[in-house]
C-alpha cells in the first residue's frame, strides 16, 4: 500500500530471496543510492520501508531490488471490517524449502552411511552413491548457489559462498575421481582408518560432504525460516478485535450491517455484553464499559450521553446508541495497528552470529583454498595433489556443524520453554535478552490479575460481615456491573448462596437498590446514601478515604435507613508478583510499573510488590513514547504487558515479553510469550533465553574450532576423507550433545 506525506510518497515492499542480514543491508545501501529515496530494509520481516520522492515510481524500486539479484513487490492487500488495510494471507513459502529438506535427508543418509561404513561398501557401492548425491547437490542445494552467484555479482562472499564452493567442489572432484580416477573401479572403498599421509585424491569420493552438508544446512534454514513466518501476525490479530456486524439504526428500524459498511454521523446500537463497532459518542443510554484492552484502565468507565467511546471496546453494562465520529483507518484501534506496524519494521533486523563470523571466515577460507593450490603447483608436486589438496581446505571448512549450531539450541531451548509455559519467537530474541537492563511492566494483567475483586469489608458496631455480604450481594448479584459482579463473587465465596432480592433497582453511575429478606438496601456511591438522606459515620469515612487513598474503589452499603458498611474493590496484586520483582532484580534488570490508570492506584501496587518507579496515566501511543524516551537514555528495555493497548510498546521495546493470558494481538506482537500469566516466567524467560544464546555461542565456537584446527592439515595434504568425514560427523555430535543440555534447565521455583 502507497501513502503520500508532506510531499513524499511512502510504500512497503515485501521483499524475497533474502538468507542472511548482509543481504538486508545490500538491498538498503542499493535503495538509498537512488536520489530522493530513504529505505529500511528489516531481514526479519522481509519488508523494505520506502519513502521516495515524486518524480520517482514504485516500479523503479522494484527495479532496483531486482537488479540487485532478490524481488520484491507490493503485499497484497484488503480492506479488513473497515478498519486499515492489512496483508493478504500469504502462499506457504515454507513449502519449496521443506520440500528441498525432505528430498536432501532422504537421499543423504545412504550416502553418508556407505560412505562412513565399510560393511556397507558393496561392488558398485560409489556409483550409487554419486546417483543419491547428485539430486541432494543440484536440487536441494539449489538456493545456496542462486544465492552465491548473487553475491558474486555484487563481489561479496556470505555463508551460502561457502556453502556452494564446498559441496560444488567436492561433487565436481567426486566426479573426476570416478570418471578419470581410480575412485570408480569395481571394488574401491575407503578403508575405515585415521591415517595422516599425504594423498594424490585420485581414488577418494567426497559425495557424503557434499550431501550431508547441504541436508544439514537445509534443515537450519528451515527450522529458522518457520520461526520468521509470524511477523506480520501482530497486525492481524489487532484488526480482528473490532467488532465484525453492528446494528444500525436507520428511518426507526434495527438493521445489522457489516462493520466496514459503518460512515461517519450513522447511529448504531450496543446492547450488554457487545463490542462497540468503532469510535462515537454516546446520544442515548448509559452504561459502563470496560475499556482496559485499549487504555489499561483496570475500572470499568462509566459513560453516558454526550461521552466519547472507543471502538473495540466492551459494554459491559446498559444499552447504547452511539452517533459514529471515526470509521476505518482513522479509528483509534487502527492508529495502535499503524503504531505496532511502524514499530515493527523500525526495529533493526538481528544481526545472525553466523553471518558475522563468516563475513570473515568465509574469504579467508577461499583465499587459503586458492593458496593451497597454487603452493602445490609451484612446488612441483602435480595438479591432481594440488587440487586435492585445495578441496580439502574447503571440505573441512564447510560448516558442517554451523548449520545445527543455531536450530537444534533454539529447538531444544524452545521445547523446554514450552514446558515451562515460555515461548520464544526465534534465534534474534536470544541476542537481545543479553543485553537487556531495564524491564518496563504494564500494571493491568500482568502484576495484577486485571479483574475486579472484593477486598476489605469495614463495618459499623452492630453489624457484622456476613450480614453486610449476603444483603449486598445478594443485589450486586443482580447487576452486571463489573464491580457488582466482583462483590457478589466475594460475598457468596464467604457466605454461600445468596438470597433473591425484590424490587431490585439500578441507579445508572450510583448504585443499585432493592428489598433483600424485608430490608431496604441500598448498594453504590456515597452519593447515592445521600440522596435518601444518608451519611456515613466516621469509622466508615475513614475507611472510605483510606481506600480511596491507596486507589480501591470504595463502595457504601446501606439498609434500614442507616450507612452500616463500606467495601473495597480493587484489581487485586497477583500472590507472585512480589517475588517475580526479585528476581527480575536479581537478572540485573531494573523494574519500571506503566500502566494507564491513576496514579495512586499505580503507586499502591508498585509499593506492595517493590517497584520505585512508576509511570502512570499514559494513553497507548504514550507507552511506545515512554519506551522509546528510555531507549535513547542508552537503555535496552524488555517490555511486559497483557493488552491491546501494550502491544505497539511490545514491539517498539528490545524484548518484548507478552502474557498468555492477555490477547492475541499482545501475544503476537511481543518475542516471548508467558503461557501461565505468571510473572515469575518472566525472569525464568529471560534466564532460558540467555542460557539458550550461550549454547548457541558455544556451538558456534566448537563447529568452527573443529574445522579451523583440521584446515591446516588440509591444507599440507595431510587429510585423507575419513578423517575429514569423522571430524565433521564428531563437531556435529559434539554441537546436539551440548544443545541437549538445555533439557536440564528449570524454573526456579522448581
């Protein structure tokens, strides 16, 4: 989709054949080369963020990208219930590549097997094995040579270089091995022995190298590509928050149309329990409505007509007909898609420890494949030695190991989180954890339980608790009011069944009255005790400004013409909250409470649960504002929230960390997932998560050290093809060995 600025026009380009981040940064130094263009390329969303100039079209861009060896093109996309446009669902991309894999690891594992067992070696064992390998190195391997002869091109060298080189090397000698050697005589085996000597390679094969490796780095790309594929799902799964139908109300008749048919100035209905359709104002009725998705407002709203409400949100009380002011884009629940969307793509793209090692790796090990052969050549001691000897270098250096390093730690790491009740999106979530040092904790949901519960009862001499809980719950009973719904909850948890209550009344934004066993009862705000000519005691004032005070909710309870109880009501602190501050202290993270409801309130549950800073009465926009504003004090925030409104500060923030609990658009926009809703997971997270990057770094460490320490024997023609083999096959038992170890981890509370 192309939109126009101040003069620039701006369009989002899905872009294709990306396999590393070095790829990312050659299409954005491409892209900003053109005059009157600024480009983001982010390789984990594979999506390029364009402004342009006016005498500048979309499809020179595009043209550009292409030229530059990768595609790109505009999503396809649809209008979604009015609301913004979002992408369109996808093709699996994924198929190819897992098609690619299956294909490889069926075809690689006999060779591999005749290869590096002897007793398998029949007569004609090698010719077999070269009619396995041959699909595994030209099919299957394909998109690591696409890629290599695009980096060619551009007179760069990545992973898939190497890649290519090696097994394109080791197929090509195996073929000259068999055809011209000695290699494809009847008969011929690579005896089972690690003898050092030096070889002319004219009767050795290295199919296994060139299929185990390209089976081996197929299944890493897979398993990483499959983490990526849900990177536009945060957007999705805020768009379809909105209501899908709305009754409107048109020439004195009810009729339910589809949300996107909704213009501004229609008149539409609400009843109890429905979705408000988009943002208006309220012409008739009165209500609370339960806005805590959008604002972290933990108590419900009580409007009436005349008052602004929010698309999205949730009439939790009387019925509505509200006049609609903003429809689609402009929505408030569509300017929080744009707001994780821009957040999204402005986060910069993980850098794979990979990539960063093989930008240097990688030349060096051509430059001393291409050394050796010429020291060999010059040294008089024939082509056929030379070239062995050549091959060798870049059959030891093909990362092997490298290609499990990364997904079997993440898969390992990832399957034992699940256990835990902790997601992790991907191998870029691990980098970020390291470095993390402040924790920002949205308040509603996730250090409270984000519903409405009875907490105190206060009362005056003569009347006792259990007469104050079942006559006041027994009316709040018949409310649905969140905070009636959390008193009768409360009452008949202590009291049991509740009587049936009489002429039960509700007083909209006061309270409730009705008879319950032959006593008047009044239920609400101290307002509506003195409209009968009510006050309260001073015992119960007390109490009610000390609730008021600590950010409760105090409600009067009335009967027979005298005030006799206050209760609170409060969204209450969940028991873990505590000791989850601790230990996220503990991690070396400073906590931070966010939330968007008062501050007293926010102050009260920062001091219970051992938070010293608090930011309070911030509108969602405000919360990507507060994340960014600490981001450029040098701080790296992880982000922990529940709702809607957290969702675009999930993005923006280094570490997102959402609550399973909470909604999806949460959940999707943030990099770890608490399955529990317990808070304690998160410093387990980001303890798993930093575990996790440690074995993937030791990983990384031992599949090179192996191959490093073997190149020099390589290099001398020292190295016959069982040692290489063996070296390659013990780097990559090492590598799943030490990433098995992560099965061990566990929660601390454990």
């Amino acid at each position: 989709m192309t939109t126009t600025t101040a003069g620039a026009a701006q369009v989002e380009l899905a872009i294709g054949g990306m396999t590393c981040a070095s790829c990312a940064a050659r299409i954005e130094k491409k892209l900003n080369r053109m005059d009157g263009v600024e480009a983001t390329v982010n390789y984990a969303t594979e999506k390029a963020k364009v402004s342009f100039a006016a005498d500048i079209s979309v499809a020179d861009l595009i043209a550009t990208v292409e030229a530059t060896g990768y595609t790109a093109r505009e999503p396809v996309r649809a209008p979604v219930d009015g609301g913004p446009q979002t992408p369109a669902e996808e093709p699996d991309e994924l198929r190819p590549l897992r098609q690619r894999l299956v294909a490889a690891v069926w075809l690689a594992l006999p060779v591999i097997a005749l290869a590096m067992v002897p007793a398998f070696q029949f007569e004609y064992w090698q010719w077999l094995s070269l009619t396995l390998a041959a699909p595994v190195v030209t099919y299957a391997a394909w998109p690591f040579h696409r890629a290599a002869w695009t980096n060619a091109r551009h007179g760069a060298a990545t992973m898939d270089t190497l890649i290519s080189v090696g097994t394109t090397a080791a197929f090509l000698w195996s073929l000259w091995a068999l055809f011209f050697g000695t290699a494809g005589t009847p008969g011929m085996t690579h005896a089972f022995e690690f003898t050092i000597a030096r070889t002319d390679g004219a009767g050795n094969i290295y199919l296994e190298a060139a299929a185990g490796v390209t089976a081996f780095i197929l299944a890493g790309r897979y398993f990483e590509a499959r983490s990526k594929r849900k990177a536009g799902a945060a957007l999705k799964a805020l768009l379809e928050l909105g209501a899908k139908e709305v009754t409107v109300l048109r020439g004195g008749r009810e009729v339910t149309v589809p949300t996107a048919e909704l213009r501004a100035g229609d008149r539409f209905l609400v009843r109890p329990g429905e979705k408000i359709a988009t943002d208006g104002t309220v012409v008739e009725g009165s209500s609370a409505v339960d806005a805590s998705m959008l604002t972290g407002e933990s108590v419900p709203v009580e409007v009436g007509v005349g008052d602004p409400v929010t698309g999205a949100t949730l009439n939790a009380g009387g019925r509505l007909v509200v006049e609609a002011t903003r429809v689609g884009a402009d929505t408030q629940l569509a300017r929080m898609a744009k707001l994780v969307e821009d957040a999204q793509n402005g986060k910069a793209a993980a850098q794979r420890l990979a990539d960063r090692i093989s930008a240097v790796f990688v030349p060096v090990v051509i430059g001393l494949a291409l050394a050796t052969l010429g020291f060999w050549l010059g040294s008089g001691s024939g082509l056929t030695a030379a070239f062995t000897a050549a091959v060798a270098v870049l059959i030891i250096a093909c990362p092997c190991a490298l290609g499990l390093a990364t997904p079997t730690a993440l898969m390992v790491g990832t399957g034992r989180g699940a256990q835990l009740g902790i997601l992790i999106k991907g191998p870029e979530v691990l980098e970020t954890t390291r470095k993390v040092d402040t924790i920002v904790l949205d308040k509603t949901g996730t250090v409270t339980t984000g519903k409405m519960t009875l907490l105190a009862v206060h009362t005056v001499e003569g009347a006792t608790e259990d007469d104050v809980l079942r006559l006041a719950g027994s009316l709040e009973h018949a409310s649905e009011h969140p905070i009636a719904q959390a008193v009768a909850s409360g009452a008949a948890a202590r009291v049991g069944a509740l009587p049936a209550p009489e002429d039960f009344a509700n007083i909209p934004g006061l309270g409730v009255q009705g008879v319950v066993d032959g006593h008047a009862v009044l239920v609400g705000r101290e307002k509506l005790l003195t409209e009968w000519a009510m006050t309260l005691p001073p015992s119960l004032e007390r109490a009610k400004a000390a609730a008021e005070a600590a950010g409760r909710t105090a409600i009067a309870v009335a009967w027979d013409g005298e005030a006799r109880a206050v209760l609170e009501v409060a969204d209450a602190v969940k028991d873990t909250s505590a000791e989850a501050i601790r230990r996220l202290r503990a991690l070396g993270l400073t906590p931070i409470l966010l939330t968007g409801d008062n501050k007293a309130v926010a102050e009260a549950v920062a001091a219970e649960v051992g938070i010293d800073e608090v930011i309070a009465e911030v509108m969602p926009q405000d919360k990507v504002d507060v994340v960014k504003r600490l981001q450029s004090e040098g701080r790296s925030v992880a982000m922990v929230g529940d709702g809607v409104n957290d969702a675009a500060a999930l993005a923006q923030a280094d570490l997102g960390l959402a609550m399973g609990t909470g909604t999806d658009a949460a959940i999707e926009a943030g990099d770890l997932t608490l399955v529990r809703g317990d808070l304690r997971a998160a410093a387990d997270a980001i303890r798993l998560a930093r575990r996790t990057l440690g074995t993937i770094r030791s990983n990384l460490f031992w599949a090179f050290a192996y191959n490093v320490a073997a190149l020099p024997l390589a290099a001398a023609g020292l190295l016959n093809p069982m040692i290489a083999g063996a070296a390659m096959a013990f780097s990559s038992v090492f590598v799943v060995g030490n990433s098995l170890r992560l099965r061990g981890f566990r929660a601390a509370d454990h």
